[in-house]
C-alpha cells in the first residue's frame, strides 16, 4: 500500500498551526536552527530488512500480523516509513534471509521509493538448510578448513549480490567464539578468522567497505572471536583502508563508555558503521532512546564533535542504520520511534555550545562543561525535527498518520493474519 499524497497534506493542515507555535519558540533563540535543519533533512538513517517483522525472543515469535512475505514486501515496508518521515531513505539486506530473484526488478521497485541499498550482511551464525558444514563450533574461526572455506565462499556471494543492488558495503558480524574454558586456542581462531577476513576483503569492489562488527556475548558466552572494539581494530588495521570498526550500541559490557570508543575510533579514521538500538541489560534490540537517551546524547556528541574535526560529511561517510527488533511492538511504529530519536539526538548534539564547552574544558571548568552537554540535552527540539520532515515532504506526526490511515490493518488485509518475515 501507498499513503496518498493528498492525505499527507490533510495530515500536515491539521496539525500545521501548532506546529508553527512551537516552531517559533524553539528558533526565536537559536540563531543557527535553520543550518540545522537543513542538516537533519539531509539526514538518513537506513532499515534493516530483518527488524519488519516482530521480532523473536529467545523462546517464540509472536507475529503481529500484515508481516512482509518477500523481499519485495519488505522494500514496500521502508517505502511506507519513508513517506512518512523522509528519513529513512535505505535498507539494508541480509543474506540469505533477502536473496533478491530479479536484482533488476528489485532495485527498481527501491528506487520507486526513493530507497537505496546500505550495507549488505552475512550469514554465517546459522546452518541453512541443505548446507554442507554447520558453524556449530563457528565459521571463519573454525579449526575445520572445509568450515572456513564455506563461510568465505558466502561473504564473497554477499558482495556479488550487493553489487547488483548498487550497495557499496559489507557488514561482517561473527557469531564465533567459545562457550567453555579450553574450547578454543585464542591466537589460532584470530589468525583463521582475519585470513578469511583477508580472503573476502580481496574480493571487494574497489569503492566498497568493509565493516567488521564486534561483539562481547551471544551466543558465544566465554569468548568471542570479535568481541571488543579492540579487537575489531586489530582486524581492521590489518586488513586495511577499505576496513572498518561497526559499533553496535548492544554490543558491549554492562557500563561501557560508548562515547569515548567512538571518539577515539574516530580520531584514527576507523569508524565505518553504526547500529543503533538500545538495552539495559545486553543486547536487548530496544527501541533508540527509550532506556539511555542521555548515553545516546553523549554518543551523538562525540559523533558530531569526530567527524567535524575531520572535515566528515555527516551524512554520506558513516553508516548509520538501526538494528533493533522487538516482539511487544508493532515493528513500522517501532522504527518510527527510533528514526525519531536518532533525529532528535542529532539536533541536540549538534545544539552544543562548542566553543564554550572547549574554552571549559581547557580552564578545567568541570562545571561549565557540564552545563554546556546538559543544556544541549535537555533543548527541546522536537519541533524542529518535525520542520525538516515537513520540509521534506513527510508527516509532521508520522505515527499518528499511520494510525489515522490504518496502515496495519492495510496490511493484514493485504498480507494475512499469520505472516511470518524471515529473520531471527
Ligand atoms: C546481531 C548483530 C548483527 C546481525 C544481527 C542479525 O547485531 O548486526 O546482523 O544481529 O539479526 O546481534
Ligand atoms: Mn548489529
Ligand atoms: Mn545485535
């Protein structure tokens, strides 16, 4: 289904005079609003295909009904999320949960939205059916050469078809690593898995990334064979240029200072990637910002602060995509709250007083330097997170448009009660 553009703008009337109220508020005292605005048009946050459907908890699926049933349906999905807020301009596949038939046909009906292809992801933490070795005991660690060979083989097919679709990089996230004491020999499972890492490297396209994604638990519970920023580095370094750290907000210990990797990662030019999601206990796929927004803030703080020392483009040289999927949540409702809070960070990392904050930091003015973040994050820019949607051609309230226009009933109606999406 498509959202009229007529209903759109009944949509925006409605709620336009309000919005305006609000609007004036917020830029009456901040003279640099409409730069930033600007910017967070420009901003685009990519889906990923396997966070449609609602998502599994360790013991059950509980779909919610109108799920995607093909790749194609999928696409229609983020086509939906993007006609309501325009900032959610990407997808990212996962193979061989989205293998596209007709690459040709895809991108064109992507295109038809105004979606391009992000990254493209492996994998290789579950057998398939009919595949000849299991990674049971892992894939590129794996002491079996057969094992190894596979999980290479897979990656390269990745890219082939990521080129196809006109995507430009491939995330690696490894499963592997050890359960028990003893299970593994750390050094031999780092060199098998940066030579297959080598291999697939080799066989990227010559303007392609590559983001290796660390993890420090699950499913692997004593080790793993990624497990840290450090790690992840390591194999990025060795790798070379067209390698990358993916920092995944779940991924870490309890505690972590998220904020700190992602200055120093920065710094040495090795940030390729960003998973956003949120947690309180481990990698809990929760929707951005509904546990720690404060972290978000100083993450986005760093990320803003890092790519202007740099001279980045803070749209185009990261990859920022989500990577969260629940089971309790209508999964569309779902990534409009993330998209949201992704964007509303953004504007308030990008509403600190820098200089002031630097002339802090520099007199060890603890104080200042605190006031300079908390009054950042406590501006209340939602209204002008909505002038850019609104600017751009989106809902100034997408989720209420999405329920006024009974977008999941469409769905079910369309699709069924009882459609399951592929994914976890
Ligand atoms: C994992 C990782 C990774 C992977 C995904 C699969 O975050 O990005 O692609 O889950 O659903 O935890
Ligand atoms: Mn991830
Ligand atoms: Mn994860």
């Amino acid at each position: 289904m498509q959202i009229e553009k007529y209903k759109l703008e009944e949509h925006n009337q409605q709620f336009l005079k309000e919005h305006k109220r609000k609007l004036d508020f917020i830029t009456a005292d901040k003279p640099n609003a409409e730069a930033i605005i600007q910017k967070l048009v420009d901003f685009q946050v990519a889906i990923p295909s396997w966070a449609l459907g609602t998502g599994g908890t360790r013991f059950g699926r509980f779909s919610g009904g109108g799920e995607p049933r093909s790749l194609e349906e999928k696409i229609e999905d983020v086509g939906l999320l993007h006609a309501l807020n325009r900032s959610s301009g990407a997808v990212s596949l996962h193979i061989p949960w989205d293998i596209p038939g007709d690459a040709k046909a895809v991108k064109a009906l992507a295109a038809q939205f105004g979606l391009r292809f992000d990254a493209m992801n492996s994998n290789t933490f579950q057998d398939q059916p009919g595949q000849k070795h299991t990674y049971k005991y892992g894939s590129l660690q794996n002491v079996k050469k057969d094992v190894r060979r596979q999980a290479i083989e897979h990656n390269i097919e990745v890219i082939r078809y990521g080129v196809e679709l006109g995507s430009e990089s491939l995330t690696v996230w490894l499963s592997d690593g050890s359960c028990f004491p003893g299970q593994l020999n750390f050094r031999q499972a780092f060199q098998h898995t940066l030579e297959g890492l080598q291999e697939i490297y080799a066989a990227l396209p010559a303007d392609w990334k590559m983001f290796v994604e660390y993890k420090a638990f699950e499913p692997n519970f004593y080790s793993t064979t990624v497990g840290d920023w450090g790690q992840s580095l390591l194999y990025a370094s060795k790798l070379g240029p067209k390698a990358y750290t993916l920092v995944d907000l779940g991924h870490h210990l309890p505690n972590a200072n998220i904020e700190q990797i992602v200055a120093l990662l920065l710094m040495e030019g090795k940030l390729g990637g960003f998973h956003f999601n949120d947690s309180k206990y481990g990698d809990d796929d929760l929707t951005v910002g509904s546990i720690k927004p404060y972290q978000l803030f100083l993450i986005f703080n760093e990320l803003v602060e890092g790519m202007d020392a740099r001279g980045m483009d803070h749209t185009r040289d990261l990859g920022w995509m989500i990577d969260a999927s629940h089971n309790v949540k209508d999964p569309l409702e779902d990534l409009l709250q993330s998209v949201e809070a992704i964007l509303l960070t953004y504007a308030q990392a990008l509403f600190v007083d820098r200089k002031r904050l630097v002339a802090a930091q520099q007199a060890n003015d603890t104080v200042v330097a605190q006031e300079v973040l908390q009054n950042a994050f406590r501006t209340d820019v939602r209204a002008l997170v909505a002038e850019a949607r609104f600017r751009a051609g989106a809902a100034l309230d997408p989720i209420a448009l999405y329920r006024s226009e009974k977008i999941r009933e469409h769905l079910i109606k369309e699709r069924g009660a009882v459609t399951v999406a592929t994914g976890l």
